[in-house]
C-alpha cells in the first residue's frame, strides 16, 4: 500500500484510505476519522498563503506572498510553506528543537513561528527538499530513491525484526572499565547552571 501527498506536499497518506480500486476519493463519510479531518483541512490550506510570508510580509502586503506547497504539523495547527521558505522550517525542525515538540500541536506550531519571526533562517545553503515526516509516532522516511541510514532503518524495525536479526546485546561488554570514570568529562553535566 503506498503513501500518497495529496494537494500540497508534507502529510502523507495510506492510498488506500482516501482512494478506492478505481483511483477515486472515496467519500468522506467512508474515511476514517483521522483521514477526513485531514483531508478536509487540507482543502481550506490549499491556496493559502505560507506562513512564513505571512509573517514577513504581513497581511498589508499579501500580494506578496506565496502559496504554500507544504503542509506540516497537526490539523488544526498546521504549517504552511512555500518552497522558498520550506528549508527554514527544514532547518529549525531539525537543528532548532522542533522535532522535539513534534508531539505538542499548539507548541510545534507557535515554536515555528516565534523562531522565524525573530529572524532566525535556515543557513544559505540549507538543502531543504528531502522530505521529513513530523508525526511524532512515525519515524522520518526518507524521499522515494533515497539510502535509508541504517541509524533509519533500525529505528523503523519493531522489536519482533530485531529479534529476528538476532541482535545480542548482551555480548557487549559494559563492566570492563570502571562506572566511575565515566562522568569526568561530560561536557553537559558540568556546564549547567542552577
Ligand atoms: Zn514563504
């Protein structure tokens, strides 16, 4: 069963779930609930501005924003970008602790919004075209074509596949050197501040 954007990129969804056997949308009544109330916001998000422009420009100069292309972030809490702006938000959902609100709708979005209208952006070269999933109970899959990591690939295995790869964790040896030694030069622990 394959993964399919639909209207603007970013959410992803089972095919199955909005299409039938002959590639129609099914109707909304048939989709489960979590499927409709994406797809019906996506109908209001499509053709609106990004958000990012929204900020920049403001609502006086509209006519200088662009349409968003992404959608990120929750129902109701979405993120719309244009292309342009699409690597910021890239940028601060890896490197600037969005991830880590991924699963805190109202944070993910206002956190977004408060770092970018601070004016803090994505590096001049950011690539920001490899699609990232922010559901928080899904791990991050890379775009069509890509080479998975394996750090991906292990992070997507259940427990069930890595007890199939026989993975014995218990072979490696942790007591050989002294617990001791080991908070000495932890530069995290010593730095902090209270
Ligand atoms: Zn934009």
């Amino acid at each position: 069963m394959g993964k399919v954007s639909i209207a603007l990129r970013g959410w992803r969804f089972d095919e199955d779930a909005v299409f039938d056997e002959d590639g129609e949308m099914r109707p909304l009544r048939d989709m489960d609930n979590e499927t409709r109330t994406r797809i019906i916001r996506l109908s209001v998000a499509a053709g609106q501005p990004c958000d990012a422009c929204w900020l920049k420009y403001g609502r006086a100069n509209v006519q200088q924003c662009n349409v968003a292309r992404v959608i990120y972030g929750e129902p109701l809490h979405e993120l719309l970008l244009c292309a342009d702006h699409e690597p910021d938000f890239l940028y601060w959902f890896r490197e600037e602790g969005g991830r880590d609100l991924a699963d805190r709708p109202t944070d993910f979005e206002d956190g977004f919004y408060e770092w970018f209208d601070d004016g803090n952006r994505a590096p001049e070269d950011y690539g920001g075209m490899e699609y990232v999933n922010t559901e928080p109970e899904e791990v991050p899959k890379p775009q069509q074509g890509d080479m998975p990591t394996l750090e991906e690939e292990l992070a997507r295995m259940d427990d069930e596949e890595l007890d199939a790869l026989d993975v014995d964790l218990s072979d490696l040896d942790f007591d050989e050197d002294d617990d001791d030694d080991l908070d000495i030069d932890d530069p995290g622990l010593g730095d902090l501040d209270v």
